[in-house]
C-alpha cells in the first residue's frame, strides 16, 4: 500500500536500515522528529561501552545549521554569550544562546570552518531564530539537519576505531579540534566532541555514505569491544559528565509557557559563557549585565552525592526545615563511580552559600508500594567524571 | 636491621588487607602494608606471565566487591572499572547449549527450549534465592554479635542480627514460613533445593554450578546451597547476583585500592614477608621481616588466613591453648585449580551459536549434577576430576586491556582438584599433566582451541598456597559452611575481628562475612580497630 507522501510521520534517520537491524529489544523514541533506538540490547552494557570499549550513536536528529556570509563570524558573536572573536579555523566551541532578556534558549556546539562559514548544532529548532536575528548580518542560513548523517563514536578506545577505520593521525587532533577526511570514497569531517564526558568523536557526513560508514565503523571496532549505543546509556554518561539538557534541566527560553520557569546562564551554572567584557553586544547582554550587577539570580543548577543507592530521580530537595528548596532534574546511580549522583536546580543560597544539611525526599518503588527514602546531599562539583583520557593528546591508542 | 614506627601495620596485601588499611588511612593513621610477594594484590592480582597477554592469575571475576567499599575508597578514580557479563552458557555433548542473559526474559526464554515448566519454575526460584541475597545483604557489613556476652553491645548485636534475618527492613518483613524457608536454605544440599523448582538435569547442572565453586563440598553435600547464596549475594549495579569483569583483571581492584591508600599517606611495602608477631606481655607490638626489619605499631592487623596467622607467624606460647586448637581445626580444604591461557584468537565453541551473549561470559560443560557428584567424588579420593566442572571465561571478549586487538586471554576455573595429591603429591610433572588433561577436556568442544594456545599457567592448590599464601590452596581462606560462618567464623568468641591478643587483629576472608573479592572483612575489621581506638568514621559502609 502507497502512502501519500503529503503526510509526514516520524523521520528515518540514514543509519535506520543498520541501526533497526542492530536492535534486538525494538525501542525507539521520537527526538527530533526522527525515529531512533532508546535502547538497542542492554542499557548497563550499552553504557559500559562508552566507558570501556567504542559506543556508537545515531546522532543525526540533532538540529545542524550552516551559517555562511561574509558577515559570518560576526553573526555568530552577536548570536551566542561567549567571545568567539579568537575562534581559530577548523575548531569547535560550547555555547549557549541567550532571548533578550538574557534567558536561556539552549546550548550547543559550533564549528568554525572560517570567518565566512560555520555549523551550529543544538536540541532545540532554531532556523526562524537565526533569520530573525540576522537582520544587518550579511549571512544566510541552510537547515542541514536531513541533508548531513551524523554519528557519535564514543569512548576509550574510539580513537583507535577510527584509525582503523580510515582517520590517520586521528590521535593527535585536540578536544574541540576537527579535521576533514576523505574515507572510502567520501568527506567525513570528524570532531574530538560528544556528550559523555570520554574520549570522543563526532562524524558528519554526506547521508548517502551513512550505510558504508556505519558497517566500515563497526568493522572496524570489532576487536575494540564496539557497541551502538541508544538514548538511555547517552542519558547516564552525560549526567556523570555533569552535562545539561535542554528542557530536562531547564527549559528552553522559548518554550517555556510559564514565564518563571525561564532560566539566566547564570542560573545553570553556565555562567562562564558569558562573555560580559566582549566587544560587541550579543543578544541578552544588556539583561545578563545588570542580572550580574545585581547579583539577583534566583536559582542555580548543582550536582549533588546523595546518601544509598536509590536514585533520586524527580526528588523535591528540602533543607533541615523540610522547606522546598529546589528540585531533581536527573538522577542516576553511577555504575562507574558506584556514586549516587544528580543534577538539582536548587533556589538560592542553597547549592551557592549553604552546600550542608540538604536532603532528597526518594520514593523508591517496592512491588506497588513506595519507600520514602529521606536521603542526605552533598552538593559537589556538576562534573562528577572526567577521565584522564578524556583530554590526553595523542589519545590513547589500543595496539 | 631498621627499626620501623607506624600507627597500624597490616600483614598481607590482598584485597582485604587494602581495603582495611585505606579506611583506616582515610581516617588519619599512619598505615603500612607488608607484603611477603613482589607484586601486590594477593589472590586479586593481573600479571603478565607471557609477553603481552595479561591474566587474572587467580581470583578472575568481580561481583562481591561491596558498592560501598568502591565509593567510599573512590576507586574510580584510581583506574577501577567493572565490565558486566553479557551472559553464561552450558555446552552439551549433543551439540546443543543452555544460556543465561542479562536479560531475564531472553533468559527464561532459553530456559524454556529446553524444560517449559523449568522456564517458569526459574521465575519463583530467582524470586526466592533474591529473597534469601536481600536478608544476607545487611549481614555483610555488621561484626558477628557474641551469642554468649551480655555486653549491651553483643545483646543489641543480636536483636539487630534477628530483626535483619526476619528482613525488617529490607522486605517488610517475613512469615514463619518463610523464615523456616531461610533456615533450611542456609543447610540444604544444592541438589536437593533445586529439586524442589527443577526438572530438567541441564536447569539444574548450571545453577548448581554456583554451589560447588570453591568448596569442598559436593553438589550432593549439605550446606552447598548457602555456598550458591554466597555467589549469588553479589551486585553489578543493583542487579543482583550479576558478575563483571575488572577492566585490566582483577589486579585493577587492589591496584585502585593501593591507589587510594597512597592518597591518604599509606604505603605499601612488596617483597617483605612478616616472619614473626612480636609480643609483649600479651600485646602485639610489633613484627620482623624475612629481610630482618622490625616494625613496630599500636594495632596489627593480619589479612593473612587465621592459619597462617596463628599456626605460622605467631609464638603458639603466647595464644590460649584452646583457641590454637580450634584453629588447627578450622576447615580450609583447597579443592580448587585453574588455567590462565594466552590464545592467539578466539577459540570456537560451535555449541553457542556466533555472536550469542551468552558465550559472553562464564562457560561450562557439566550437563548433569550426578557428573558434578562424580567430580567431588575424584577429589575425595586425592584425585583431580576426570570429568571436571569448569568455569571458563575469555574476560578479553569484553576487556579491551588485556591484550592487543584480535588476541585473547582465556581463564579456566577447575573444581576439584585436591591439594594432598594421592600417590606421592604434586610435583611439576603432575602439575603438566593436570594442566593437559583440562586443555584436553576444552578441546572435546572447541575444535580450533589447541592450535590457537601460545603459552598457559596451570595453578593447583599448592601454587595458591605457596605463591599467594592461601592455606591448602582454599580460595575462600576457609570452608563456608555454618560451622565456619558468622558468629562462627573463624573460631567461636572471635569473630568481632580481634584476637587473643591485644593490639592483633584480623581482616582476611577467614573472617566474617567471609571469602570472594568482596573487601566486608576488611572494611569491618578497620571499623573495629577504629572503634578501638576511639577514631570517628565516616562514608558510606558504616
């Protein structure tokens, strides 16, 4: 039976003929508007390739955007919080952008080609954004989200994954540095990024080669303990490396229907993307200056160790009083650490000034009944690991 | 002959030995750990016997390791990674395999090939024996209350000890029936309590496996069924009973747990063998070196076995009469060997199909329990067993740091085999021929496995014994029956950790809550020196 292709339901990522075939549990989520694995045979060993061997993703449901124009790199100056006036070519940066009134509406990685070309990649849609905010830029902008494949090869030994694979001299490239290749035939860029806290690339590409570079990489890790890696294990690593989720942390600035729910960088612990002292102004300077001078944030997003092993997850934090004093946004138990970590959005001063006496009210479920758990925090650092691999430069290679 | 001061000595650099000196080094002693071998790690230890292969020489699979222990002591952040077992699997002569995965229901779906009322008797039996891990579990962590002191402390001990056997908090509580259920357990036979669920001989033959691991017990043997409890009362993660691999073998744990002690000023010092405990007027005040050092402390502590300690490097002049009787008498029969082989690829095992994860973790070959009793029986008699159990795992399926890409390391777990050989004893001509004779039993299933071995150890229970120091060669330094266990363990009227003498304490598996790379004796023995002591602790464990 012919559907009629008027009607638009979920998208098929590229990969889908291998990443479908891969899965042995069937369960798929919709990010994006894509159809794409949360889980392809078990989480726990899912994850655990990301920590010890090569984790593959299916990353191509992430919003790509090309921004070209000789107004380029000023356009993205004035659009993102951080001073990308020293960006070097052929390297990428974390950033986050702000609406005008210095709220957060997401984070994300951009790639600088050069002055006159750049990739934005981010969670939330942002094509009308970019055109609305490019009025005097000489720039224009091509939604690349269904025209590049994309994947996240993560891990210790994803270095050596790829060499195999075709990425000579892979191992020198630095962390957010990224380094065009031609491999069997096609362009891959590759990127020392990723959302695990690991050693780590991400490879965009031509979606006609998504098929051959999917099996040519899982060749290639076959001896190096590869794995695909769906939407849970992703959600555990990025937690461990204290990373932040946009509309699971905070909500994005234009989305959020209740107005209080909007969040300052400041209020995510995103603060230190927040160029003030930058030369030009950028959207949301003028509200994040005096947000800064007046010291009035009113949240802030900390990572808590917390007591036993039950994760907290969607817990109300409360101070000795038993008053509401924020809340859970994840919450794992780290097989890694054997920690029991979460991300909490907490009201200040607790989490700034008052890091003691904090507790999470855990309600553990027991065969349809509820343990309520009143479990001690510790509010620590965000990143809760980050190993030495993680950075090393030449990476570290399995021979 | 240098003269040595220290808060705590501790004899042994095992993984109790590390464990109990890091809590107490994290409390602000000043601790040193002499160890009698080159390496550290005692029988938790990775080495290379064979240019670029790595081996998990002894112990090779992790589990028991508390979670506690691992946070507490932060061993992440000294290296430490535990891989989770993808599965485990039975081969069988006609070319068949039964498997366990991760997963339940693909497990109770392979039950089912072959037993349909096995496939859902495994539902309540894997309901009951994690009933029977969720009591044990705070047990674990807690000094055996004294039955026989009115010290408050041993009365509250004891109620404490009731309340967690009636699962209080842990389940909500238990019937009387079930409580008759917990008793009867901790004494059966493993046969015998897999009868009551199971049909099927393959059912039975795998989880039997469990029970006999390590013991000088048969499957047939009472008591062999709390030795299954003991295998089971792991964790990976909150799955209980789940076992993983420690990235790098098993010498990652004491080498993490080396890595914490030296962060909080501890020191470890290889290649010093404590010959002798000195005493004074019934204190331990120190110990002497092979080398002829003397170091001396306020609190020793001894992770060697309760042999070792007091038939070895302590004056039998200076401990109670009865009490060294009770130790000669402490059962620790070794009934174990294994096989560490370097492969040059992946051995097939045509049984398991390709690419199955249940050839991703333990491998056996054992069909039936009657072989199994069969085995035991060899070994009563001073035998290896013709038809051994084995428990075989190629840790470098799922460890990328053992050896280089494409290369494997494969380790063989053999029960029984004796450590009074009959007729003469082991010598190295004996010990070959044993190692042949298990490489002969694999290749029955693995038709490209001979061709593919560079080199392999072959460790009996004298090799346990000399090299690692484990009396008899018995992996859990002594036997896990209730005679040895808890308030028992090791000898009545001593299983809070101390000893007849002052100042002298033990933390080895000898102790509560007993063998496995579990590191609860450790820790709880550091507890007690810490109590002793008057020190505050702190962290997750206590």
């Amino acid at each position: 039976m012919n559907r009629d292709l008027r009607f638009t339901a979920l998208k098929k990522t590229p990969f889908h003929s291998r990443t479908s075939l891969a899965s042995r549990t069937n369960k798929y989520y919709n990010w994006n508007g894509f159809t794409v694995p949360t889980e392809y045979s078990t989480t726990e060993l899912e994850y655990t390739a990301a920590r010890n061997g090569t984790s593959v993703m299916d990353l191509t449901p992430m919003c790509k955007y090309m921004i070209n124009g000789s107004n380029a790199n000023k356009f993205v100056d004035y659009l993102v919080t951080r001073d990308l006036s020293q960006m070097e070519d052929n390297t990428v940066a974390y950033i986050i952008w702000c609406n005008e009134d210095g709220k957060v509406m997401d984070d994300g990685t951009i790639f600088k080609f050069s002055n006159t070309k750049f990739m934005l990649c981010c969670a939330v849609k942002i094509y009308n954004w970019l055109h609305d905010s490019a009025e005097g830029f000489d720039v224009s902008f091509e939604d690349a989200t269904d025209t590049t494949a994309a994947l996240a090869i993560q891990g210790p030994t994803s270095c050596s994954t790829l060499k195999n694979y075709g990425a000579e001299d892979l191992e020198l490239l630095k962390p957010f540095g990224m380094k065009q290749y031609n491999i069997n035939g096609y362009d891959v860029l590759i990127s020392r990024t990723g959302f695990t806290g690991d050693l780590g690339y991400e490879l965009w590409t031509d979606p006609a080669n998504a098929e051959n570079m999917w099996d040519s990489i899982m060749e290639a890790g076959k001896e190096l303990k590869i794995r695909p890696f769906g939407m849970h294990a992703l959600e555990m690593t990025r937690i461990e490396a204290g990373f932040i989720q946009t509309n699971t942390d905070f909500m994005a600035a234009e989305g959020s229907l209740r107005p209080v729910r909007m969040r300052s960088p400041y209020e995510i612990g995103m603060g230190w993307l927040v160029h003030l002292n930058k030369e030009s102004y950028f959207v949301g300077k003028r509200a994040l200056k005096k947000e800064k001078e007046t010291g009035n944030s009113e949240r802030c997003l900390v990572g808590l160790d917390i007591d036993g092993d039950k994760p907290a997850v969607g817990s109300v934090i409360y101070n000795e009083k038993k008053e509401d004093i924020g809340i859970v946004t994840a919450a794992m138990w780290s097989p890694t650490m054997k920690r029991n970590v979460a991300l909490a959005s907490l009201k200040r001063p607790y989490g700034i000034k008052i890091k003691e006496n904090i507790f999470a009210e855990i309600y553990h479920p027991e065969e349809l009944e509820y343990k309520k758990i009143w479990a001690k925090c510790k509010v620590v650092k965000r990143q809760f690991f980050s190993p030495e691999r993680r950075n090393k430069v030449p990476a570290d290679l399995y021979e | 002959m240098a003269k040595n001061t220290h808060d705590v000595i501790v004899i042994g650099a095992g993984h109790n030995g590390l464990t109990a000196a890091s809590y107490m080094a994290k409390a602000g002693l000043d601790v040193v750990v002499l160890e009698k071998n080159e390496w550290i790690g005692g029988a938790a230890v990775s080495r290379e016997l064979y240019p670029g292969w790595k081996y998990s020489n002894c112990s090779y699979v992790c589990s028991l390791l508390r979670p506690e222990i691992m946070r507490d002591l932060e061993l992440y952040k000294y290296g430490l990674q535990i891989i989770p077992y993808e599965g485990s699997a039975t081969m069988m002569r006609n070319g068949d395999y039964y498997a366990h995965y991760h997963d339940h229901d693909m497990t109770i779906n392979s039950i089912r090939r072959h037993s349909h009322k096995d496939a859902e008797a495994y539902e309540r039996y894997s309901r009951d024996v994690l009933r029977q891990c969720k009591i044990i579990k705070p047990l674990l962590k807690m000094t055996p209350p004294d039955l026989t002191s009115f010290k408050p402390k041993d009365l509250f001990g004891a109620l404490e000890f009731a309340k967690h056997f009636a699962a209080k908090d842990e389940l909500g509580g238990l019937g009387e029936k079930e409580i008759y259920d917990t008793i009867r357990f901790y004494t059966m036979s493993i046969r015998d309590y897999l009868d009551e669920y199971f049909e099927s001989d393959i059912t039975k033959a795998h989880l039997a496996g469990s029970a006999i691991i390590g013991t000088a017990l048969g499957p047939c043997s009472p008591g062999s069924a709390y030795v299954l409890l003991h295998h089971y009362m792991g964790e990976v993660d909150g799955s209980v009973g789940a076992w993983g691999y420690s990235r790098g073998g098993m010498g990652s744990i004491t080498k993490a747990m080396t890595g914490c002690l030296k962060a909080h000023g501890g020191e470890v010092k290889p290649d010093n063998e404590v010959v002798n405990v000195i005493t004074k007027n019934g204190r331990a005040i120190g110990v002497a070196t092979k080398k002829g050092d003397e170091y001396y402390a306020k609190k020793i502590v001894s992770n060697l076995d309760v042999k070792r300690t007091f038939l070895k490097i302590t004056e039998e002049s200076s401990l109670p009469g009865e009490f060294v009787e009770r130790v000669k008498n402490f059962k620790i029969r070794g009934s174990s060997g294994k096989l560490n082989i370097a492969l040059d690829g992946l051995p097939e095992f045509p049984c398991i199909p390709e690419g199955d994860p249940g050839g991703g973790g333990d491998m056996h070959f054992t069909e039936t329990i009657e072989e199994m009793e069969g085995a035991y029986d060899d070994w009563k008699r001073g035998e290896w067993s013709r038809n051994p159990y084995v428990d075989m795992c190629i840790p470098s399926k799922s460890d990328p740091t053992m050896v280089a890409p494409g290369k494997h390391y494969m380790s063989v777990f053999i029960q029984y085999v004796p450590f009074n050989l009959a007729n003469g004893g082991w010598n190295e001509e004996r010990k070959q021929e044993f190692g042949r004779h298990i490489v002969d039993c694999i290749a029955e299933f693995s038709p490209n496995f001979k061709d593919l071995i560079n080199h392999y150890e072959v460790r009996t229970p004298l090799e346990l014994d000399n090299e690692v120091g484990l009396t008899e060669g018995n992996i859990f330094q002594g036997e896990l029956t209730m005679d040895q266990l808890m308030f028992n363990r090791p000898v009545p009227g001593y299983a809070q950790y101390r000893t007849p003498l002052k100042n002298m304490y033990m933390c080895s598996s000898s102790t509560h809550p007993g063998g496995g790379v579990m590191g609860a004796p450790g820790a709880n023995a550091a507890r007690e020196v810490l109590i002793d002591m008057n020190i505050p602790q702190t962290g997750n464990y206590y």
